[in-house]
C-alpha cells in the first residue's frame, strides 16, 4: 500500500492508545503505544516500521508529517553505518536485536536501519 491517507493530509505522528489499531500499509496489529502517523479525517495509520521502509527507498515520496519529536533516538543513536536508527514494533516473533541477538517477541518496540537493514 501507499503510505499517505486518500485526501494527501499532513500524518500526525502519535502512539496507538489501544491495541486495536492496524497499518493501513501493511495490515499489521500494533500494540498499545505503538509510534503510528495517522490522519483522523481520513481514518487512516501508519506504522514506524512503513515510514523507516519509505524513508530508506532513494527517491520516494514522503509525506508530510507533524512530528512530535519521538520518531528518533538521540542523535548519537545510529547504526554501524552512522543512520539514525527509527522506532517500530517488530511485525512477527522473526526479529532479533543485531546488537545483543536476543530474538523479539511480534509487537516488541525496536529501533533501526532500515537503510542498511540494522
């Protein structure tokens, strides 16, 4: 799917309050207090992990987006490669943490690359 809702509004970035929110991109449960960017007057929400794909395509279309600073650790926060690393929630129980291996539970809050898939 697209990542913008159907009228091109500015995503409002925010938490899901509930668990009963799902990306309208790919369709994923996100739990309470996940990172979402959403547009109400559309009915529309994004996850962190869609943004992080999008933003990591050279040359894609980002959307507008009213940040309210949680999208990113603290600047010195980066992959091996000097990316800042973005917030998502693992979308299955496949995902591990590349710096201690622990393997992630589906939903569990992560940051990374998608850049360089870190």
């Amino acid at each position: 799917g697209r990542f913008a809702c159907k009228g091109d509004h500015a995503l409002e970035e925010g938490r899901a309050d509930t668990g009963a929110f799902a990306c309208d991109v790919c369709s994923a449960r996100l739990p309470a207090s996940a990172l979402i960017y959403s547009c109400r007057a559309c009915d529309f929400d994004g996850c962190g992990l869609c943004l992080a794909r999008l933003q990591a395509q050279e040359g894609a279309a980002v959307p507008n987006l009213v940040l309210n600073g949680s999208e990113t650790l603290s600047p010195s926060a980066a992959c091996p490669a000097s990316h800042p690393l973005r917030e998502f929630c693992a979308p299955s129980g496949e995902w591990a943490c590349d710096e201690c291996r622990l393997q992630q539970a589906n939903g569990s809050f992560m940051y990374g690359c998608r850049t360089c898939n870190w």
